[in-house]
C-alpha cells in the first residue's frame, strides 16, 4: 500500500503519457483499417481520408469510449489474485501500455497493418506470466484470441469475394453497366446502411450507455438501411455517365456511385472504430487512475474520467495525422489494387464480419478482418491481382504480435519493479 500512496501521483502522470502513447500507435495503425481501402480505390484522397478520420474517430472515443472498462482487459487474469499486492496490478499495467505502444510504433514504421487489442492482450500475458506465473492466465480467453487470427480473415474475405462476384454479375457484365449500377446500387446501399448501423450500435454505442438488446439492435438497422437506400436512390439521380476518356474509373461513371458509398463508410467504420478501440489505450490507464484513486484497493471495472477519454481521441488523431499514412498505403494498395467498387465490397464485408462477430461474442480484429476482405476483393479477380509478398509480411507481422507484446512486457515489468519496488 505505502508503494501506492508513495508513488501515486508519478504512476498517474507515467500511464496518462504511456495511454497517449498507445493512443498514437492505434492511430498511426489501427485507423487505416477505416480508411486504407477508401484512399486504395481512390474515391477520397488521403487529405480528405485524414480529416473524416481526425473527426468521426475523435468523436468516436470522446462520445461513444465511455463504457466501464475492464481494468483487467478481455478476462485474462482473476484481480482477486493481485489484492495482496495491488503495486504489480500498476507496474503490469504501465508495462503492458508501454510495451504495446512499442510494438506499434515499430509495426507503424514499417507499415505493417497489425492489431491493436492483440497487442496489448499479449503485454498483459506476458506481464502475467513473469508477475503471477502461468497458472494466472485464463487460457482459454487467450485461445480464444488466437483463433479469431484465422477465423476473423477467412469470414471477411469470404463474404468481400461474393459481395464482389455479385457486383462483378449484376452490374459489370451487364449490357448497360451503368443502368444497372441505378438499378442494383440501392441495395447495396441498404446493406451498407444495415451493416455499419449494426456496427455502430454493437460495437460502438453501447458505450453511451445504450443497452440496446441484439434484436432491438436489428431493428433499428433495418430502418436505418431503408432510409438509406431512400437517401442512396435520390443521390445516384445525380451521377451522370460519363463517356469521357479521362475518367480514370472507367464504367462510365459506374464506380463514381461506389465512390459516393465509399465515402459514407469511411465516415461510419471511423465512428465504430474510434468508439471500440480507444479502450486499448483507455482500460490500462483507468485501471493505474483507479487503483491509485482508491488506495490501493482492485476492483473488476473502473469508470472513465471524461478527461481521460479526450486524452485517447487526441492520441489517435495525432498517430493517424502523423504515420497513418504508411499503413493506409500498404492496406489500400500494397495487398491488391482496389477500385471503389472493390474497396466498397471490402468495407462492407468488414463490417458484417463486426456485426457477425458481435452477435456471436466472438472476439475478432478489425486489422485481420479488413486485410481478409481485401484478400477476398483481390482473390475474386485471380492470384494473380495479389501482392504475395506484402501478404506474406502482413502474415509474419499478425504471427509476431502476441509474443513481441509480451516479451517487451515483461522487460518493462521488471524495470519498474526494480525502479519502484
């Protein structure tokens, strides 16, 4: 206890700059998933990717982060062990906020799209296994974990490969492309409309303190993706083809309609995101606020001062203004390359992957699931449209990230343990 009451206010200001940190690196990382595939197929540029980014994400965490966060991040470790010794819980938790930034920040240089939660899961393992031992670990939520590496790509890319062949069917190889883009176009937008509003409520809202039940989740999305569609037929009225040779997308204004959805989604996908994943930077920090507030004493959940949340937005609008670019480039460009139609069947795909996995409790990335998608885009044009080698460093990356977090983890555990304990 005397640690804690010694030491407090240093381990509040330590976790309120490492949580900013980390905030960066999902910033500079994770945000391309909202906004890689838009920028790829060229329906916004980075510029406009940036600011739609810098605004829905901010809003995202500020608005919809709120949630009572698990201190105790996913269920891997049982707090009850820690109460003898609350000061481990502080140095774990610095450990593993510090050790995750790392592996972002070297992931980020690189432009390697890798995940966010994987990587802070894998620091508290690791600080787990050296503070606890073993037996600590609930392996079971880490087996888990692991299995969405597989499942959470091979689903998105799945439904990104259909979604496309159906556009490719429908609208590409019809006589009149751009008749039938008017014709079929409405429903896609139903089903953008449907997914990102399912997206919203399951993985983004129910931070606010709606405790909306699956069901009526459903039904406000459905309503949600008719007026959508509504919205969508009185937009596409507006896209004329175009039968000028320097209009880049081809199709005769085809994939200019693709690029009107391509830029809602990103709008939505950065909202859903920001709500979701500012807890990676957020549950660590409001768990050093709370042992520290409450002396010493391990609670399951600790409530989100407002001021930490703006904290985590400002951290994810400064990496993605900063590095985000580098990940935007390989996710939007470096795997396959991406029209707004391929980018929107890729969008989409993620997104009812998110909702799939909400509904099921199945915990996914939205890095794999996003990567997977376009895997599947690119796929449904061939092997020969993929960029082999960027996959199989994507591939090497995902492979790295548990126990790179957990390695870096336990060296910092030890060196706090030395500088305080």
């Amino acid at each position: 206890m005397s640690i804690i009451a010694q030491h407090g206010e240093i381990f509040i200001i330590l976790a309120c700059l490492f949580g900013f940190f980390m905030a960066w690196g999902v910033g500079a990382n994770d945000v391309a998933n909202a906004m890689g595939t838009s920028v790829g197929s060229r329906a916004i540029t980075i510029k406009q990717a940036i600011l739609i980014a810098v605004i829905f994400e901010f809003l995202g965490a500020w608005l919809a982060g709120g949630e009572v966060t698990n201190t105790i991040r996913k269920g891997i470790i049982d707090p009850e062990l820690l109460q003898s010794d609350p000061q481990l819980l502080v140095y774990g938790m610095l450990a593993a906020l510090l050790a995750a930034a790392t592996w972002l920040l070297i992931a980020s240089l690189k432009g390697w799209p890798v995940s966010t939660t994987h990587s802070i899961v894998g620091a508290i393992v690791g600080f787990s296994v050296a503070g606890l031992g073993a037996a600590a670990v609930d392996w079971g939520s880490v087996g888990k974990i692991a299995a969405s590496w597989i499942v959470s790509p091979l689903l998105a890319g799945t439904i990104a490969f259909t979604l496309f062949k159906s556009v490719q069917h429908l609208i590409f190889e019809a006589r009149d492309p751009f008749a039938a883009a008017k014709r079929y176009v409405p429903m896609y937008v139903f089903l953008v409309g449907f997914s990102v509003t399912m997206v919203t409520l399951t993985k983004g809202l129910k931070h606010v303190g709606l405790d909306l039940n699956f069901g009526t989740s459903l039904l406000l999305a459905i309503l949600a993706g008719l007026l959508f569609a509504v919205m969508g037929v009185l937009m596409e009225r507006r896209v004329q083809a175009s039968s000028r040779k320097t209009d880049h997308f081809g199709f005769s204004g085809v994939e200019r309609v693709f690029g009107v959805l391509m830029i809602f989604t990103a709008c939505a996908m950065a909202f859903a995101h920001g709500s979701n994943d500012v807890a990676n930077a957020v549950g660590p920090l409001a768990a050093v606020i709370g042992v520290v507030n409450s002396g010493g004493e391990i609670e399951g959940a600790a409530l989100v001062p407002w001021w930490v949340l703006v904290l985590g937005g400002g951290g994810i609008v400064v990496g993605l203004v900063t590095y985000g670019h580098k990940v935007i480039a390989t996710v939007g460009t470096g795997i396959t390359e991406l029209t707004p139609s391929r980018g929107f069947a890729a969008t989409l795909a993620a997104a009812v992957t998110v909702v799939l996995a909400s509904g099921t409790g199945l915990p996914i990335s939205t890095t794999h699931t996003l990567v997977g998608a376009v895997l599947g885009v690119g796929l449904a044009r061939g092997m020969a449209a993929l960029n082999l080698r960027v996959i199989g460093t994507i591939a090497m990356s995902w492979l790295i990230t548990l126990p790179a977090g957990a390695g870096l983890a336990i060296l910092f555990f030890f060196m706090f343990k030395g500088m305080f304990g």
